[in-house]
C-alpha cells in the first residue's frame, strides 16, 4: 500500500511541475513574441521615416508614386534587418508619418 502512496504522490509531482513548466513556458514565448513585434515596430517607423524623406526628394512625382518609392526602400530595410515585411503596415506607418509631418509644418 506504501508503494501506491508513493507512486501516486510521485505523478502528482510531475504533474504539477509538468504544468508549471507548459505554463512558464508560455508566457516566455508571448513575452518574446511581444518584444520581437515592438522591435518590427521600431524598425518599422523608422524605415518609414527615412524612406518618406528619401521619397520627397523625387521632384515631380505624384504622392502615389512616391509612397511606391517610400514602400520600396521600407521593404528594402526590413530585409536588412531581417524583419518580415508587411505592406499594409508599412503603408500605414507611411501615413503616420506624412501626417505627422502635416501636422508640424501646419498644412
């Protein structure tokens, strides 16, 4: 009877570190994946802030042909860096950052 004690207290031992352990383990990987997605953000407005003053140094193009500029040169630096590149995002960050800069030289 001894032995079934100890059997039985020895699973349920490892269940509970077993359990523990998944649940350590899943919270590391949500904090690396939070961490990796605020570096692609960074990464990101800062493509999109050189490649917006990259764009606007082509004379005569229309705004749709420089933000394709603006796209190209984002999509260029994240393959730098290794990011995944995301056009969507990347248009939005493009955006943000001609807004912005609407918004501070007041037009």
């Amino acid at each position: 009877m001894e032995n079934v004690e100890a059997v039985l207290s020895l699973i349920a031992t490892v269940l509970i570190l077993s359990s523990t352990l998944i649940g350590m383990t899943i919270k590391l990987i949500g904090a690396l994946k939070e961490k990796d997605g605020e570096k692609l953000k960074n990464v990101l407005v800062e493509a999109a802030r050189e490649a917006v003053a990259y764009a606007e140094t082509f004379k005569g193009l229309s705004g749709a042909e420089k933000k394709s500029v603006a796209l190209k040169q984002i999509s260029e630096k994240l393959r730098e860096s290794k990011s995944r590149y995301d056009e969507a995002a990347a248009s939005e960050a493009i955006e943000k950052v001609i807004s912005l800069s609407k918004e501070v030289n007041g037009k």
